[in-house]
C-alpha cells in the first residue's frame, strides 16, 4: 500500500512542482500590481491619516470619498455640456437646467427623465456645500458616501453609456 502511494506521489511531483512554481509567480505579478496601485492612492491615504488626526477622525476616508464623488460630479455636467456644445459659465444651478434641456433637446431624452436627473444634481450639489464647506461639523457616513459613489455611477451611466 505504501509503495503504491510513493508511485501516485511520484507521478504528480512534476505537477506539484508546476503548480509552486506557477502560483508564486502569480503572487509575485499580484503584489507587484498591489505595489502599482497603492502608488497612486498613497498621497490620498497620508492626506486621510493628517486629516484624521487633526480633526479627531472627522475628515476621514468617507468625507473623502463624498468630496470627491460629488466635486466630480460638477466636472461631469461641464463635461456633458461641452460635448452637446452648451456653455458652462454660472453657476451650477443654471448649467444643469441648460443641461436638461439640451437633454431633451440635442439628446432626445424624455422630460420627465431629464427632469429627474436634473432634480437630484441639484440636491446632491446642496449636499456637496454642507460635506466641502461643513464636513467637521456633519461627518459623511460608511453609507453616504457610498450612496454618492452609486450616483456617479448612475450619473456617468445616463450621460455617456457607460455600465
């Protein structure tokens, strides 16, 4: 019985082998693309940490997340506006009211579904004032700012396409 085991193992050894060797050149592409990413948020995670212990954890990762979904968001609707060749001076408020009707108008959306976007732009970018100019006051929530992450999505999926 032993010998018979010894056989199997032998017979898979140069497989056992390829598999080691495979999976740690695996690891090795993976912690180098780890390696890759973090250069990039690196700047991002040290300013948290700073902010952090300034404000006793108030600007955390979240108002950071919140802050930059929701700035993006104001670059997003200039964005939309250039390509259907709308201005983008004033302020927000007008520039998504010449974005809704350009929706209908250029882009041949519904009124009631370009209402409806133009409607939450405007509330989220109410909100954007209290999390920018407010955040120590009113911390961003776990859940806000993933809700607002879920809208840029939302947002960047109903003017450009993208899923």
């Amino acid at each position: 019985m032993v010998r018979l085991l010894n056989e199997k193992l032998k017979r898979i050894e140069p497989l056992m082998t390829i598999f080691k060797r495979g999976y740690e050149s695996y690891k090795k592409v993976l912690e180098e693309d780890i390696k890759r990413r973090y250069v990039v948020v690196e700047p991002i995670m040290g300013l948290i940490e700073v902010l952090g212990r300034v404000t006793s954890g108030r600007l955390d990762e979240n108002w950071t997340l919140s802050t930059l979904v929701l700035a993006a968001l104001e670059n997003v609707v200039n964005i939309k506006l250039k390509e259907l060749r709308e201005s983008i001076g004033g302020k927000f408020p007008g520039r998504v009211s010449r974005l809704k009707e350009a929706l209908i108008k250029k882009a041949k959306w519904n009124e009631r579904e370009a209402s409806d976007l133009a409607r939450r732009l405007r509330g989220k970018y109410e909100e954007r004032n209290v999390i920018i100019h407010g955040g120590y006051e009113n911390p961003a929530t776990r859940e806000a700012a993933l809700e607002d992450l879920e809208f840029l999505k939302y947002v960047l999926k109903k003017l450009f396409k993208m899923g």
